[in-house]
C-alpha cells in the first residue's frame, strides 16, 4: 500500500476543509435567519453563521477524510 507523506496529507486534509466550509457557507445562505434574531443583532448573527459554517464543515469535512482513509486502509482486509 503506497502512503501519502505528512505533507501531503497535510495539504489534502487544508483544502477539503476549505472546500466543505464554502459548500457549508453557501447552504447556510439559504436560511432566513433574520426571523429568529432581534434586530439590530447582526453582528451576533454573522459570527452565528461563521460558527454554523465551521461546525457542520469540520463534521462533514471529518467524515469524509476518515471515509477516504478507510477506503486507503480496506485492501490490507484481504
């Protein structure tokens, strides 16, 4: 089975996390948040959305590396 070095790994697990924050902050868009905040609050509700986006994009991002490793891991079964 051929590893991927540190670095590589490394750079692999930066940029899908990058990529699922954007798909997370692009989804979260779609929410109307602003019925469920008290005005004048909008500074809370973007910090709100930036820590949504975070959350949910380090759970999927996880999930999706930990599967890619899996994977990477399944021929050493057989």
């Amino acid at each position: 089975m051929n590893v991927p070095d540190f670095g590589q790994i490394a750079l692999l697990s930066m940029v899908v996390n990058l990529v699922f924050f954007m798909i997370t902050w692009w989804a979260l868009q779609s929410i109307n948040i602003e019925k469920w905040l008290k005005s004048g609050k909008v500074m809370q509700a973007r910090v709100l959305l930036i820590l949504l986006t975070i959350a949910i994009g380090s759970l999927v991002s996880n999930f999706f590396l930990d599967y890619l490793l899996w994977s990477q891991q399944l021929p050493s079964l057989f």
